[in-house]
C-alpha cells in the first residue's frame, strides 16, 4: 500500500471535509434515504436477479445490515458511504462558450507542455446495485503507469476523497462490503504489450484524425453528442492528454455543437471548472468538466433527469461521475 498510496493521496491536497465539497454530515432523515443516493459505471449483474442497463453494478447486501454498519460510532456519526450529490454550477459565474475555451487550449497548446503520458489516473464514483435493495456508491481510484519496455502496472484503491480515512463500500470480491480507506483492491503487473489500434495506440493531436481515432475506439461513427463523450472516456481511460492533445479534444467537442455552456463549479477533487452539459432525451443530463484556462478534460458526470421508480432513482441522482487527474 506504501508508496503508491502516497503518490495517490499527495495528488488530492483538498480535505474531504472542505467547504469545496458540499458533502457534509447527513441529518437522520438523509441516513434513511441513503441508499436512494446513486452514481454508476458498468453491468454486473446479481445472480438470481435481473440484468439491468449498462450502468448497473453488482448487488448489494440487505439495506438494513447495511445501514448499520455505515452509521460507524453510532447514530449521530456522520455515514461512511455517501453518494455524491450533482454538481451545482457557482451562482452568478459566466459561462465560456466552448469554442472560446477551445482557443484558449490552443493557445496553451502552443508551448508544448505538458506532454502526452501513455497511462491514466482516474477517481470514480459508480453505482451499485440489485434488484431489490436500493443503490449504493463505490468509489475508487485507479493508476496505470507504463514502462519503457512495454510493461504496465494497475493499482486499484478504496478510497473516496471526500470522506478521507473513513471506511468506504467495494465489491473487490463480488460481494460489497465496507473496507478501509486506502484498501488496495487490486495491484496487476502486465507483460510488455504494443497495439497500433485505438485506444492503446497513440492519440493524434489534430482535430479531424482525433475523430477518426475515437471513431475506431468505439468501433463505429459517431453521431451523437453522448456517443462522442463515450469515446472521450475511453481515450482518458488509457492516456493522460498532453497539451496539443486536449486542444484538438477541445476543438472536436466545440465542433459537435450538442453541449452548452453552464457556468463555473469547483469539481469533486477541489479545481476549478467550466461546466458544459446536453441532456440527451432518455432522462440522462451529461455534465462535461473542463479547465477554464488550459481546456483539459477534468471530469464527466452523469445525472437522471426524470424519477426511474423502478430502480429507486429520483431526477437529480448522479448515475456516474469520473475525475481524470494528472
């Protein structure tokens, strides 16, 4: 655990408990509706139970066991779990168009730094659950790093910046249950490995090749505004975007036309951020996070706009939300 959660901790300098965040003690009646609390990431289904869409997780234990257990040092302790609330965007902040923004990344692209880094440093907060308790978040942090001779590490820690060094919800095993904060999860060294297809292959920095990669990220055009943002994930899962690379990204999201400018927020790790959202007419508002000086993907979070009682979600509930560090 040692070194890695070093390197890990020292990159999130904001305290949980900040007043950046929001997230603070829950009063008795929002204990009662935690399980309501949602965010998402990808299909696991529970034996024996339905399979649900593409942003459902594994199952969860009973809500009242797990009720318990979250409420450490008794009823007035504040829960070790906490799903993320949405973002809100800072009241009375202007908006950036994104093709300003987008000329702003250029002009930062043009000293050339920072570079391209093959691997990913990414923080999430995904949705867990079954087919009859209600949902619960899992967050954790994930660090690849690569090595000159082809060989990669994956690091996977329990951990949830917000709430730093309280126990936090994994499915390592399957089965989710509370664990320490900082519990690694999973640490995977690879044989070396090349591939000249997307996305393992080197991101061009120009904005029509850039589309051309993502489209054989996916394996098919891209039409869509979300489709678009899919790939962008994708990308940010495997590289850490240098300079000319998040410029060109810039300009293929301001040349979509689908997102529209918000306004200014501080997103979940303590930066700063110009929000850009499209709601998509299936009841999912996508909120894009980007640096207001340098055009850099910061985040992307997912929220449901419309109540889905069918799976204890209210409009408001964050399905998913990831954070892309350097």
């Amino acid at each position: 655990m040692t070194d890695e959660l070093d390197v890990l901790r020292r990159a999130n300098p904001v305290p949980g408990d900040g007043p950046a965040f929001g997230d603070g003690p829950l009063d008795h009646r929002a204990e009662l509706r935690l399980g309501r609390l949602l965010d998402g990431r990808r299909t696991r289904p529970r034996p024996g139970g339905r399979l649900r869409p593409v942003w459902v997780l594994t199952a969860v234990a009973a809500v009242a066991a797990l009720t318990s257990v979250l409420l450490l040092g008794g009823p007035a302790a504040t829960p070790a779990i906490a799903a993320p609330r949405p973002l809100a965007v800072l009241a009375d902040s202007a908006p950036v168009p994104l093709e300003r923004l987008a000329e702003r990344a250029a002009t930062a692209a043009s000293e050339g730094s920072p570079a391209l880094r093959k691997g990913t440093h990414v923080r999430s907060w995904s949705l867990g659950m079954s087919d009859t308790e209600p949902p619960v978040t899992l967050p954790e942090e994930r660090m690849v790093r690569w090595t000159a001779d082809g060989r990669h590490t994956e690091l996977v820690v329990a951990t949830d910046p917000r709430q730093h060094g309280r126990p936090v919800l994994s499915d390592e095993d399957g089965t989710p249950r509370l664990v320490d904060d900082g519990q690694v999860i999973s640490r995977v060294t690879f044989p070396p490995s090349w591939s000249d297809a997307p996305p393992a292959a080197r991101p061009p920095h120009d904005t029509g090749r850039l589309r051309a990669y993502l489209a054989e990220t996916v394996h098919g055009d891209i039409r869509t505004t979300p489709e678009l943002l899919d790939a962008m994930a994708q990308l940010l899962d495997n590289w850490t975007l240098g300079a000319r690379e998040s410029a060109a990204l810039a300009g293929l999201l301001a040349d979509s036309g689908g997102l529209r400018s918000a306004g200014a927020l501080t997103d979940r790790v303590g930066r700063p951020g110009q929000a850009y959202v499209y709601d998509d007419g299936s009841g999912v508002r996508h909120m894009l996070i980007l640096d207001p000086s340098t055009g850099a993907v910061l985040g992307l979070e997912e929220t449901f706009t419309t109540d889905r009682p069918e799976y204890g979600v209210r409009a408001g509930d964050v399905m998913q939300y990831r954070a892309w560090m350097r």
